[in-house]
C-alpha cells in the first residue's frame, strides 16, 4: 500500500517549490481579513490598563473606590485579582518562563520594576469613561532607585529589582543578591593554549541596544466569560494554545473552560509568544459579565511589551597567519528586563556556531534592569553575539589580508562538524551560501567613494514541537486541511501546498483552516522557525493517515485485499495484474461514496516534531556614508540562506527580505532612548525610527537548498535566520566605507560623525 | 554504552563531571539513570533540555530510542521567535 513520504521526497514535485497564490492574500488587501482588534460581540466593554510612570517603586496602597463610583465602570482588577504563582519555569517560545513573574508582569504586585507597568485594569462602558476611571484610581508608591543599563545594574551597590535574586550558575553560590540572574558557560578544548598557537588576536567589545519587534498590530484581544465560566478569548498571537495554557494557569481555570481563536496577525517576530493584556481581559470579562475588548497603544507596545535586549558583548579570536581559527572566546551580558530570562544562553550557543572551531568558550550574564521584560525577537539571543562575533571576524580578515568570505569559508562548519555546542552537524549550508556569496555579481560590483562593502554570516538552530493536523475530505474529494499554528509568514499557502503534493491532487481542492483551540489537540506557537517544518511533517503524516483509509474503502468496494490496492497522484489503483481488473477511483470517487462505506474519511497526526535542521545564511550589503549629516545609505542588499526546501520561494524570499529590513534598523536607527528619570523618551514610530520602504533598497535574495534529510520535504525553518547577519554586515561596510570602525550599535548619524571626526583628528594628527 | 555529554551549565549538578558513559535504550532511561545517578541533576532534567543523540536535536523527546554506540548531549532547549 502507497504511504505518503517520510524521507525527502526524490520524485519531481508538482507543488512544493511553486509560488502558488497566497490563500490570505484577497483578504488582507480587501481589509476583509480580521486582526486581533476587528472583532465586535454584542455589550462589549472597553478595557483599559493603568500603568506605572515610575521605573522602580514599591507599591504602598492602591485605592479603587473613587474609579468604581463612576458611571460606566463595570469591573477593576488589581494584584488582588491575581493568585500569587509559586516559582515554576515552564517553556514559552523562546526560553524559559516563570509564573510567579508572569504573574507579577501582567499586574504589578509588591513593585513597579518598569514604567509602563501595569497597576490596575479597568473595564468600562466606552474609552473616555475607562480613561476617566484610571485617573481616579490613587496608587501610593514608595519611590526607589532604578537601574536602566546592563552595565551600571551588574555593579556592586546597584539598585536590586528582586532583593532575592541570587546569581545562580556560580559556585559556591553568591552569598549576597543581585541583577545578576544567572551566568552561564560553554566550552570547548583549551582556550589558552589555542591563543597561543594564533599569530593575530583581534579582542574587542561591542554594545547593542535594545530593539523592538515592529509588528504594526498591536496587542489586541476580546475577552468573554459566561455565568458558568465557560469563556472564549479572541486575540492576535503567535500561538493560541499557548495563551489559553497562560491564562488558565494564572486564572485558576481549567483548559477546557477556555477557548481561544487566534485572528489574523500583523506581526508577531517573537514578540506574540507571551502574554500581556490576554488574561487581564479574562478577569475583567469574569468579573463585569460582559465581553471586554482590549487593545494596546503604540506607546503602551514600546512602554510594556518585550522587546529584545541590549547587551555588552566582549570577543577574542585568535588565527594563524593563513586564516585558520585557533581560539575564540566572547563574554556577554543581556538586559533581561524587570524580570530573568534574557536568551543569552542561546547568544553563547550561536556566538560562534558558524565555525569549525577547537578551541571555544562562552560565557553570558543574565541581568535585570527597570525594563520591560525582553521577549523573543527572531533567532533570541544570536543577532547579538553572532553582530560582535561577525564584525571582529572582519577585523582579522583585515588584519590577515585575506578576503572576508575566504575567511569564514576556511573555518566553515559543515556536515560532521561538532558545533560549538557539543553534537556534530548533520547536513548544513554554511560552505554553500559562503559560495553562492562569493559568486553573486554583488560582490565584485565596483564600489564609488565613501562606499563601502560588508559581509557576515549567521546561524539559527530552528526547532519542531508538538503538532497536530487533521485532514478532512469532504464529500466532493477537495479537502480541509486543519492545522493550529497561527499563519505569520505564509504557512497557510505551504501547508496547503505539502497537502495537496502528499495527496497528489490539485492545490485548488486544498483549504488551510487554522483551528481554536477546542477543535484540535495541542500544537505549540509559530515560532522558532517551527511552523512550516512541523506543520509540513504533520500534515505530511495526516495525508498518509488518509491515504491509508482510501485505500481500505477501495480494497472493500473492490472486495479484494487492502494490501492489493496502491495509491498514485490522487487515485487508488489495483496494485498489479493479480489484484483484479478495476477502474482507478479519485478522492472524489471515493468520498462521494464515504457514507455507505463506513463514513467520513478523516486524517489526522499528533505529532512531537524531531529533526529540525539548522539554517545558516550569508549577507552582502553595500552602504554609502554621508560624510557631512553622517548618514548611511544602504545602497545594495543581498540575502543568501539555506532553506532546506523551499515550499513557497516568495514567502521564502519575503522573510529573508523582512529579516535584512528589520536588520537595517537595528543597525542603523532603532534604539531606546531613557531620560535619567528612567522614563522611555521615544515611545512612538516618530521618535523610534524603523526603516520604511524608502530607507531600503530592493533586497535581492539567493535561495540555497541543502535538503534536510529529517523532514519529508527537506524543510528547513527560515524565518530566523535573516535577522542574524545584517547589523554586523551592515558594521562591516560602514567600517570599510570610513576606514574606522564603529562598536556601538544603532550606528546612527550622531555616532558615525564623531567617529569621522575621531579618524580625521587622527589622520590630521599623523600629519603633523 | 551511550556517551553522554552534558553542555553548559549541567555539570555543576554532577560535581564537574561532563563526560561519562551509560547504559540508557531511551531518553526517559537515560533521564531516570542520570537522576539516580546524580541526584542533584534530576529536577533539571524535567523541564528545559534538549537532548542530542549522534548530532540529532530533541526535544520533550522522552521515547526516543538512544544507540548502544550512540553520542547524546544534553543541552538547554531551543526555542525561537
């Protein structure tokens, strides 16, 4: 009998790798589509959050008896609304969470430890009156000293957020507290000796700040809760049943009281793998008997929502004279934000995963500082020590007159190399995208004054997860293909596509659902690069599952033995001359008849995904420098990944070109900019300036496929993988356009003029 | 025997040993015989590792068979954005 493939497929495909029209695409251009703030249910309150202005205080007493007085209110939640959770870290997207901050993130408990905070939630009978109601509520604080910088909170004498946190991950253990949540270490050989073994060290420390995931939809959310505690939450997120775990945990609720559906989304990169407003709703929507709608200002999405961190990073790296690696060592601190759980960990273990390397070590501090908590924000953790990493690279290759890319291809990691991390690589496309670099006529363009050329590799692990898909056939043969991870990039159109390839029949009689929670089992977040590999393999096995039973109905109407049928391109066929001279039967043949041979044909897996294959992509990017105002001008970009397979090339095509954009602007104008009071000063799109379309060139992308050998398609994820290179491409061309390097990052326009002005000092000086 | 090494900061619960050999057919066995081993190790093994076997990521994984031959690395989970 005919199974649908478990291996890399080797036949010719007929959909996977064709750039089928995207099944959101009328949509979202119609303004059809719904977004986590488009829907409306009758006698819905508006919800809105009170918020600390302070960045660090302890709260004394808050009085909600004026904002209940008003006409209008119907319910106030505060942090006695909240159970108090003990210490428990469970999974959530990026890294590990604890619920007792989680809980104290949603709603402030014993202290404000950021400003935009939340106090208190009030749910109201329209915006004005709920505004209105916020102000009346009078919150006594004590006010305490607050620590914004990594550096300045890992000081001795800082400011403590948690008067607990004990430095764990250092033996003996710290007898004191700290805003040191935990260091953490990787090495491998015997870094000393393979300094000494280098003819050149190039040692050199870098910052980075903190940069927000973008996404243009706000956190947005309605919340409904019956008199018998049954209760739906609507909301834009990167993974539904995830919040649903969240919010009956913080709730005290059974899983099955709550259902959620996740809406279309605008935007996650990481940044909708937590919760915020989502269970803050639920109370209210509990405690008014009435639906309540919540939506974030932008403000409040900059003040109170994740982005990712700031951090210090120090890097070493030692070569012989002909280019070859003996030792590389990087130290980092990530601002975790009010509360642990910065992904250094994941910074240490990507630092420098590129590389075949003897000779490494690792080492990152996790630090609190009066932030908002850092969230995930594509490749957690790696943008950063993979920046400091990549841009000392340059250096050396510098140093060693040798050609950046025959640098990193003369310490390429490939298949069998053991990874900085500990196991040995399966098949990677380090080598082949360093290659397809070198070939691109991009880099041997010829270059005008005050231009420069950078190039940097990076590197994302990607992951799978538990999954569920279930295929139904409907009674005309086309198919819905049911699925629980929210489309963010396109998996909607590749799923589709992996179905109708699985089945062999026409992409047209495939539809893409994304399931609520109640209707299909526990599928983890889209995130991590996980949901087109994970889904793909899910729906991949559901297809099998229904094949499967096709190929029973035939055998019975055909009244000969299961094993005599065989499945090919959407038909099911007598398996050779024995097994009897029958008509081929379509999916539609069959389901037509379904009724009378046993009913509905549903296929369906619940998988945990294993074998995600790592991705590793090289950047080219051409800057020109103003040497007057100190403006950078990207001028040429080129994106180069392996992507295992690629389902749908323009979805592909579109995260590499979305990782570079977004790279552009952490690298060049995206920061946080605090006031010494501790406050945000530029909580706005006018003032926190992302790229727009006009900032960037047409980013040109190189689709390089090393199959994954896991995967029945050979997928592997892209979506993080092209956020890593651009700010330390970006560094590299800048530096080659002056002469002189930057080590901060945004290289905004005040930094690259003083750094014309330091090298002009200097030259003058030399003159002289 | 398996090889089992453990990545990053696992070995402070083993006092500094990284590298050893054991007898494990699956990821729960192994987990079980760490634990017993070293009992310091058992409530980190529950939540938030990753486990390598022959250069092959998994994760929540407790099933997957392990090789008499096999090399198996515990590391922190990976998550993603």
């Amino acid at each position: 009998m005919a199974e649908a493939t478990t291996a890399p497929a080797k036949r010719k495909l007929k959909w996977v790798g064709k750039r089928a029209p995207r099944p959101d695409g009328v949509d979202k251009v119609t303004g059809r589509a719904k977004f986590g703030a488009d829907l409306f249910m009758s006698g819905q309150l508006v919800g809105k959050v009170l918020r600390s202005t302070l960045p660090h205080a302890r709260i004394k007493s808050i009085d909600i008896s004026k904002a209940l007085a008003l006409p209008g209110v119907k319910a106030i939640v505060t942090r006695d609304d909240f159970q108090d959770m003990a210490s428990e870290f469970v999974p959530a997207g990026e890294m590990m969470i604890n619920y007792k901050d989680v809980v104290r993130n949603i709603m402030a408990r014993e202290k404000v430890l950021y400003e935009g905070h939340p106090v208190a939630a009030v749910a109201a009978t329209n915006a004005a009156v709920a505004r209105q109601a916020l102000k009346l509520i009078k919150v006594e604080y004590e006010v305490l000293p607050h620590v914004i910088d990594v550096d300045e909170a890992m000081k001795p004498g800082a400011p403590l957020l948690h008067e607990d946190m004990i430095t764990q991950g250092v033996e003996p253990a710290p007898t004191k507290p700290s805003n040191v949540a935990k260091r953490v270490q990787f090495a491998v050989g015997d870094i000393e000796a393979g300094f000494k073994k280098a003819d050149v060290i190039v040692e050199r420390e870098y910052h980075t700040q903190p940069v927000h995931q973008g996404y243009i939809e706000p956190h947005a959310c309605i919340a409904s809760v019956s008199e018998d505690g049954q209760a739906d939450l609507w909301v834009t997120t990167q993974g539904h049943y995830v919040v649903r775990a969240h919010c009956a945990r913080l709730l005290g609720w059974d899983i099955s009281k709550l259902r959620v559906t996740a809406s279309e989304i605008g935007g996650g990169f990481g940044g909708k793998t937590v919760v915020y407003l989502e269970p803050v709703a639920l109370a209210l929507a509990k405690k008014a008997q009435r639906p309540v709608k919540m939506v974030m200002t932008r403000e409040e999405v900059f003040r109170a929502s994740g982005p990712a961190p700031g951090a210090w990073v120090k890097v070493k790296i030692g070569a012989t004279k002909d280019g070859r690696i003996t030792a590389a060592e990087a130290t980092m601190a990530y601002q975790a934000g009010a509360f642990q759980g910065s992904p250094v960990q994941m910074g240490c273990m990507c630092a420098f995963a590129p590389y075949d390397l003897e000779n490494v070590k690792t080492v990152g501090f996790d630090v609190v500082t009066n932030r908002p908590k850092v969230a995930a924000y594509r490749a957690p953790g790696a943008p950063i020590s993979e920046y400091a990493v990549e841009c000392a690279l340059d250096e050396l290759a510098d140093q060693l007159k040798i050609d950046p890319l025959d640098l990193r291809l003369k310490n390429a990691a490939k298949e069998g190399t053991r990874a900085v991390y500990g196991p040995k690589f399966g098949p990677i496309g380090m080598v082949e995208t360093l290659e397809a670099a070198k070939n691109h006529a991009h880099y041997t363009a010829k270059l005008g004054p005050n231009q420069g050329r950078g190039v940097a590799s990076g590197f994302w692990f990607n992951i799978g997860g538990e999954t569920c898909a279930s295929i139904n056939v409907n009674e005309d043969g086309t198919v819905s293909l049911i699925i629980g991870t929210p489309d963010i990039g396109g998996s909607r159109a590749s799923h589709a596509q992996m179905t109708a390839e699985s089945l062999g029949i026409d992409l047209s009689k495939v539809r893409t659902i994304i399931a609520d929670t109640s209707m299909l089992g526990y599928t983890f977040l889209t995130g991590g690069s996980r949901a087109t590999f994970a889904g793909g393999m899910a729906a991949n096995q559901a297809a099998g599952d229904v094949i499967k039973q096709l190929c029973s109905r035939a055998a019975k109407i055909w009244e000969i033995p299961e094993d005599a049928v065989a499945y090919e391109d959407g038909f099911v066929k007598p398996a050779g001359a024995n097994a009897g001279k029958f008509p081929a039967l379509s999916i539609a043949d069959i389901a037509k008849k379904a009724g009378k041979t046993g009913g509905p044909i549903v296929g369906h897996a619940q998988i945990n995904a294993q074998g995600a294959g790592p991705s590793l992509g090289t950047h080219i990017v051409d800057v020109e420098v103003d040497k007057e105002t100190g403006r950078v001008s990207v001028l040429r970009y080129t994106v180069i990944q392996d992507a295992g397979k690629a389902v749908h090339p323009s979805y592909v095509e579109g995260q590499f070109q979305g990782g570079a954009v977004q790279g552009i602007g952490w690298a060049l104008s995206e920061e946080y900019i605090y006031g010494a009071d501790g406050r945000m000063q530029n909580a706005g799109f006018l003032d926190y300036r992302m790229p727009v379309a006009s900032d960037v060139p047409m980013i040109d992308t190189v689709i390089v496929e090393v199959p994954n050998p896991r995967h029945p398609y050979g997928v592997r994820g892209i979506g993080e993988t092209p956020i890593v290179p651009p700010m330390a491409a970006i560094a590299n061309a800048i530096g080659h356009a002056l002469g002189t390097r930057l080590y901060e990052l945004p290289m905004s326009p005040p930094k690259v003029l003083k750094a014309i002005g330091q090298n002009e000092a200097k030259g003058q000086g030399r003159g002289h | 025997m398996a090889r089992v090494v453990l990545v990053g900061n696992l070995k402070q619960f083993t006092g500094g040993i990284a590298e050893f050999d054991l007898e494990a057919a699956t990821v729960r066995q192994l987990f079980q015989r760490l634990a017993e081993r070293y009992p310091a190790l058992g409530p980190h093994l529950e939540e938030g590792i990753a486990v390598a076997i022959d250069g092959a990521i998994h994760q929540d994984a407790w099933l997957e068979p392990i090789g008499a031959a096999s090399e198996v690395h515990l590391l922190p989970q990976i998550g993603g954005g």
